[in-house]
C-alpha cells in the first residue's frame, strides 16, 4: 500500500518537537473552498485598506479595518485552523505576558519620541482612532475585530505560507514580519512600521513556538486596546 507523502510541515519545527495544538498538514486537496489566490488577495486588501483609512481618509476608519478583518477570515479560513484558535490558560497567559511587554516598549517609545519629528504622527493615528468611535465601541473593534483578524491572516495563513515555502527557523518569522510591517507602512505612520515590526516579530515566534495562534491574538488584542486607552503624552480616550 502506498505510503502518504511526507509535507515539510508533518513535524513541529526543531525548537519545540513536542509543542502543543500541533496539526499536520498532508498535502492533501484543500477542502476550505478558498481559491489558490485567497491568501495574496487579502493580503493586497489591507495594501489598498491602510492607506485609505489611515493616510488618505477615503474611507471611514473603523468600518474599513471591520472589512478588512472579515476579509482576513474569508482569506485564511481552513479546515486546520479552529485547531490553532483552541485557547489554554497556559497559550492565554503568554498571550496576556507579552501583550503587557509590548505595551510597556510602545509606551517608553512614546517617551522617546515625544519633541522628535515622529510624535505628530503618533498624535494623529491615536486621533484618528479615538475620533471615529466611541471608547466601547472601539474596545469592542480591537478585541473582536482587528486583532483575531490580523492574527488569523499574518500569523496564520501567512506565516505557514512562508514556513512551508522557507522551513522552519528564523526565516519565516522574518519574511512575515518585513511583509507585514511593508503593508503597515502603507499608512504613512513610520511609528505603526515600527509597532508592526516589534510586535509582529513577537507574535510570529509565539506562532512558531507554541503552533497557535491564541498567544497572538491575546496579546494583540492586550497591546492594542491598552494604547487605545493611553499612551504617555497623550491625554486618556
């Protein structure tokens, strides 16, 4: 009888040979029903999404980062990943760890920068986002919306794309971060570029680590609702 074909990502990668929540992926037909392209298409939707909301404001903000993450989930949807959502209290509280870290890094970054050339930048993001919607409304949206969305396509789709294209190791970390972060920078904000690549590299190596995406959204949703509430400098929404 013949075997199955081996698939790079049958294994865990070296640094955790045991992790936990690890799915192997056959290749085997995929039964998600997304195109071949679904993936690179929401990938070139948050490259037209970013600068109309954050740079041009063709678009109304919050409403446009909902599509974008309904998008997100139409373009990573695969039969693997409710398997890669299962939460713990172990993936939940590094999630909450390092979405804490994160915060405490953008938030001594907001003291370095305040009187430099970047702060009136950070000074409109914060305003756009604390303008378009009420403070619960935009808690909700952080929590529910962007960060899952985000996670689901960067860290999840993304990143397997790259690790199966690179194996595993430093190198789909790195590509998945520089990708992401060259779409942030689409917003003309240098402060988001520099946000997307510190955090986008924390949450792609919890995504390789642990082969979840719990502690990415967790931390994600962590970080991005704490600089919505405050950042040093800046008055409390």
């Amino acid at each position: 009888m013949l075997q199955p074909m081996s698939h790079p990502t049958d294994r865990p990668p070296p640094e955790v040979p045991t992790r936990p929540g690890w799915v192997p992926r056959r290749p085997e037909p995929d039964t998600s029903g997304r195109p071949a392209w679904a993936v690179t298409g929401g990938v070139l939707a948050a490259a037209v999404v970013y600068p109309a909301a954050f740079w041009l404001r063709a678009v109304p903000f919050w409403p446009a980062m909902v599509a974008l993450a309904a998008v997100s989930w139409w373009a990573a949807w695969h039969p693997y990943l409710p398997a890669r959502l299962q939460p713990t209290r172990r993936l939940a509280t590094a999630g909450v760890v390092s979405g804490v870290a994160l915060y405490a890094l953008c938030c001594a970054g907001a003291l370095v920068a305040r009187g430099t050339p970047l702060w009136p930048g950070v000074q409109e993001v914060a305003g756009l986002a604390r303008r378009s919607a009420p403070l619960g409304v935009a808690a909700l949206l952080v929590v529910l919306a962007t960060a899952p969305g985000e996670e689901v396509l960067w860290r999840g789709a993304v990143f397997a794309r790259e690790t199966r294209r690179l194996g595993a190791g430093w190198r789909p970390v790195a590509t998945t971060t520089a990708l992401y972060a060259a779409v942030v920078a689409l917003s003309g904000s240098v402060a988001l570029v520099l946000a997307a690549l510190a955090c986008g590299a924390v949450w792609a190596r919890q995504r390789q680590v642990t082969g979840s995406l719990v502690p990415g959204v967790v931390s994600h949703a962590v970080w991005g609702l704490l600089v919505l509430l405050y950042l040093p400098g800046l008055p409390a929404f």
